[in-house]
C-alpha cells in the first residue's frame, strides 16, 4: 500500500479525536444550566465549568513546555505525536471515569460536590491539551504541507459534527426529548426523576469511548509515529515570559474570584434572596387565595411551599390576575411586597455596579497580561533570537495573540447570545427588536451558531480530496448547502420550527463567495473572513430584529476556516519548534476564558447589544495577523 493511502487512514482515524473534542466542549452548554439548578449554585460559579475545561488547555500546554525546556528536548518530539494523543486519550478516559466516583451519593442543593466535578473536567481537558498539541502539527504533516490548512479544515469540519450533535444527545440523555423550563427541570431534580445517575452514565460511556479511539491508535501500524529524537534548544526567555504571563493572570482571575466572597457580595447575596423571598410571597398570596378554591387541594399550602411545583399553566393564571382578584387585605400585602422589592432593588443596583466595574477593571487587566507580554516577546526577539526558542519567530508570537483572540471571538459571540434573545427590555422585546425568547427557543440559534463551523470546515475541507475543474467548483457550492441542510434537519427532527433560518442560506452564499476569493492560500482567505467577520458584526450592531441576528449568527460560518489557517501559518517554517510552536498556540486556547466574561462584564455596564464590540476588535485583529504573516512568510 503506498504512503498516500496510509496518510489518508492516518487522517481517518485522526479526525475522531476531533469529534470527539468538539462533542465534549459543545456538550458543556447543557451541563451548566443542569450544575446550575442541581447543585444550586450562581451564575458565576456555573461558568467555573468552562473555566475549568479551557484553563486545563492552558494549563496542561504550559507545563509539557516546561517539562521539555528543562530538559533540553521536546517532550512530544520525543513521544511522537501519535503516542501524544494516546497519552491524551488516557488522561481525558481517566477525567471522564473521575466524574463517577466524584459524584457518588450526592443530593439536590449538596454544591460541594460540583466543585469535584470541576476536578474531573479539568482532568478530560489536559487531556485534550495534549491532543491537542499532538494531533494539529500531526495533521499537517500527514502530506503536502501546502495543504496542511485543508486538512485541519477536514478535521475541523469533523469537530463541529460534534459540536453540532453533542448537545442534543446530551440534552436527550439528561431531560429526555420534551423541552423543560428551568422550573420544570428544578421540579424534576427535587422529585428524583433526574439525578447525577444519568451524569455517571453519559462519562462512563465517554471514558470508554476515548478507551477505544486511544486503542485505535495504538493497534494501528500505518499510523506515522511523528518522532523527532533531535535535542532542542532552551528556551528561558520564552519560559520566563510564559510563567510572568500567567503570573499576572492568575493574579487578577484571583481577585476576580475574591469579590464574590467580599463583604459586597455577601451583600448582594442577602438583598437578591430577601428579593426572592417577597417575589415567593407575592405567588404564595395568589396561589392560596385563588387556586386553593379552584385546585380544591387539601395540601395546598404545602405544595404551595414549593413554588416549583407550579406548572406552566398555572403559573400563567396566577400572572396574569390582577390585584382586584384579591381580598382587600392581600392586596394590601401584595402592595407591600412591591414596595419592599422596589427598595431591595435600588440598593442592590448601588452595590452592584461599582461591583461589576471592578471586577471589569480586573479582567482587562489579565486580557492586557496577554496582550502586553506577547508584543514585549514579538519585539525583543527580533533583536535576539538566542533564548526564545519557537517565540524567535515573528508569525508564531503573533500566531499566539490570534489563537488567543480566535477563541476568544468564537465563543464570546455564542456565550452572550443567549442573554441578547432572552433579555427582556420591559417591553416583551429583546435589544435587537425581536420578541424575547425562552431557553427553549435559544436552543435552535445556538445550533446554527454552532452549526455555521461545521459549514465552513466541510467547505474548507474539499481540497483535500484533490477535485479538479468544474467538479471543484460545484462542490464548493454544493457542500456548503448539504451542511446547512444536515444543521436543519437536526434540529427538525428535534422538535424545532426551522422556517426562521431559511434566510440564513444568503450568508452561506456571502462565505461560498469568499471561499472562491481565498483561492485556498490561508493568509488571504483568513484575511477576507476576518473582514467579512468585522462587517458581520458591524451590522448586526448597528440593525434590529433578524438581520442583527444573522448577522452575529454569521461569526460562526466566518470563524469557521479561521483556527486551520492561523496554525498553519503560525507553524510555518519552525522545522524543529514544530512542536513546540503548536504547544504555545494551544496555550492561547485560554482567550476562550477571557474575552467572554470580559463581554459579559462590559454587557453589564453599557448593555449587552453594544458589548458585541468586543467581537469586531477580535475580528480586526485577526485580518491584521492574516496581512501580516502573510508578508512575514513571503520574507
């Protein structure tokens, strides 16, 4: 069997790590609300879940390049990149099986127990960390190096199959097919009719799956080692900028973290459940007076108690009453109730926002960590390459800031979206004009968030195939529409009313047109997304109703070539720092831990809707890195 076909089943087998690391990372959308309501914990501590996942990527890249500088020689050079990805696939099985132990006996409210499963997540992501590192250089160099961005495409397009299918399996898994308010979910935790059983289940299954894929590694003679058993140089420059970096961003994440235990928060904690606790009141007042009657319910009172158990419907009659459907003397205490609510507010808005400010202040801090520590490492190489290792080259460092920023872009729009259609202005409309949704709703926009990669990354990965002529063209055509299909019917199948993203299909065309204009060179055709990608959100900014929201819907489909292009031109011409080039871009995958709850804060200030301009100076950045690697790698 000759050397291309044996490349051709290496990057088969290859692109189910992929899946399998998309899968995961889209899965945790459904898991946050779930540790949310069973756990019982905030808002700021269900997020710990993505900080865990993306901070173990930088975590575990970090110290495989400490590990390797002390000891003169590249520890993934020296494994190879296959046994890199084994070891990977171990050390994510371990994490996943963690979770069943981790989670044994606990009950509804015991928040304790979350933070073992934050133990257990970060343990599945240094496992990607380190397949990560392995598997990107490994894919571009399973052939013509030219093409080395195609094939990470192919990759790509695999990974966003999992990112578009995870959710709704795990979702199936954890709260059937029905679609369930978060009261509706809360009601059935406390009843037992969904535990932490389904959770060991679902990680079982994932440990024994990545148990597999490593054995398919493993077993697979035609699968290229990737050794490399040369020494490589030390890089104490670079390591002491790598330690000073993450010095300053575990400083600030730290006071970032320390707020929410200050005598403010505890403040705040206080006031938000006194808030409850009358809004409670006000439900209890309606419920025993109105629905006592009409429920002729003996324990009424007790049920009562547990709001959750209210359904829908109920819930509706209640809401929709007036205080003169009330005995004078509960309308009176309604009245009150209000009142108080009013106050608690007002003070909680004084406290909050200088609250909110701070904690701002703290992550541009550590966003500027990164920024300033990578351009002091861009200019002071150029000067002395001695002592710099990978970071000696221009396009790896800038390579760096543009992974940092990628991630970060690509989930900050995803991760605000949510709260953009559900934020509700006192009108019934959300900020961009449109009726605001509920979390079931949402579900279907993400997916096409999510499911716009997945277009992207199976147009990018056309050339792999090597198609010539007129067949060329109409795959790059076709593809892209038989992907956006596939996102349909999905969610079709789903349950969802897919009719509202048929218009989508026009900013389909827009990245067919711009896949024609790469040309298949990555600098040019990430240069033309990262324009496409600022107008997108330029307008999505400046427009309302379902323009604004394909609009920002469309980062998805113009970040969707972008991580191919970027790696490959950041490891370009390193030879022996390969590997460790691709270490340090893996590291960066921690912009998808900062730039979002960087949003996020600034939505709080200056509203939700405007804080997308976050995602054009990611975007300019970019096209910026695009135009100028592109001249570096012709130098």
């Amino acid at each position: 069997m000759s050397k291309h076909t044996n490349y051709k089943q290496a990057l088969g087998t290859l692109v189910t790590v992929f899946f399998f690391w998309g899968f995961i990372a889209a899965s945790n959308s459904v898991f946050i609300p779930f540790c949310k309501t069973f756990f019982q914990i905030d808002q700021f501590q269900s997020q710990l879940v993505d900080f865990a996942f993306y901070g173990a990527y930088y975590f575990g890249a970090l110290m495989l390049f400490v590990f390797s500088n002390s000891s003169g020689r590249d520890i993934m050079n020296k494994w190879g990149y296959k046994n890199g990805i084994i070891y990977g696939l171990l050390l994510s099985a371990l994490g996943a099986f963690v979770v069943y132990p981790a989670v044994v006996g606990a009950n509804y409210g015991d928040s304790y127990i979350f933070y073992y499963v934050l133990v257990a997540l970060f343990i599945v992501g240094l496992g990607f960390s380190l397949q990560q590192t392995a598997a990107n250089p490994f894919a571009v160099s399973l052939g013509d190096s030219n093409k080395g961005s195609h094939r990470l495409n192919l990759a790509g397009g695999i990974n966003s199959l999992g990112t578009t299918i995870g959710p709704i399996v795990v979702a199936l898994i954890l709260f059937g097919s029905t679609p369930k308010s978060a009261d509706e979910l809360e009601c059935l935790i406390i009843n037992n009719e969904i535990t932490l059983n389904n959770i060991q289940i679902l990680y079982l299954a994932v440990g024994c799956l990545f148990l597999i894929a490593a054995a398919l590694f493993y077993f697979s003679k035609k699968l290229p080692e990737g050794k490399d058993e040369s020494k490589t140089e030390k890089a104490p420059k670079a390591l002491k900028t790598l330690i000073g970096m993450s010095v300053l961003i575990t400083i600030f994440f730290t006071l970032v973290f320390m707020t929410y235990a200050n005598n403010e928060q505890i403040e705040l904690n206080k006031i938000e459940k006194e808030i409850s606790i009358h809004e409670d009141d006000i439900k209890l007042i309606y419920f025993n007076e109105i629905f006592t009657k009409e429920l002729k319910l003996e324990n009424a009172n007790k049920i009562a108690n547990k709001v959750c158990l209210l359904n829908e419907s109920d819930k509706n009659k209640w809401e929709s009453r007036n205080l003169d459907s009330l005995s004078k003397n509960s309308k009176s205490n309604v009245v009150d109730l209000n009142e108080k609510i009013a106050i608690l507010q007002v003070k909680n808005l004084e406290i909050k926002e200088p609250l909110e400010k701070k904690r701002l202040i703290y992550l541009i801090l550590a966003l500027a960590s990164v920024v300033g520590y990578l351009m002091f490492t861009y200019f002071n190489s150029k000067k002395e390459k001695d002592g710099w290792g990978a970071m000696q080259y221009p396009q790896l460092v800038l390579g760096m800031l543009a992974i940092f920023t990628y991630v970060g872009v690509e989930v900050t729009i995803v991760s605000n979206l949510g709260e953009l259609l559900k934020f509700d202005l006192g009108n019934g409309l959300n900020p961009i004009g449109l009726s605001s949704m509920n979390d079931s709703q949402i579900a279907l926009f993400i997916s096409m968030y999510w499911g716009g990669l997945m277009i992207g990354r199976w147009a990018g990965a056309i050339a792999v195939f090597n198609p010539v002529g007129k067949l060329k063209t109409w795959l790059y055509i076709l593809v892209p529409y038989l992907a956006f299909g596939v996102i349909l019917f999905v969610n079709y199948i789903s349950g969802f009313d897919v009719s509202s993203l048929y218009w989508f299909g026009l900013f389909v065309a827009i990245q067919i047109g711009g896949f024609f204009l790469g040309k298949e060179r990555p600098a040019l055709t990430l240069k033309i997304f990262g324009l496409l990608g600022v107008l997108s959100v330029i307008v999505g900014l400046f427009s309302n109703g379902y323009i604004a929201l394909y609009a920002f819907l469309s980062g998805g489909l113009f970040c969707s070539i972008m991580w191919p292009s970027i790696f490959a031109l950041s490891i370009h011409g390193l030879g022996k720092y390969t590997s460790q080039g691709s270490s340090f871009l893996v590291m960066m995958i921690l912009g998808g831990a900062i730039i979002p709850p960087l949003q996020g804060k600034l939505a709080d200030i200056i509203g939700i809707h405007e804080s997308y301009w976050i995602a054009v100076i990611c975007f300019i950045y970019l096209t910026y890195f695009a135009k100028k690697t592109g001249n570096l790698i012709k130098n």
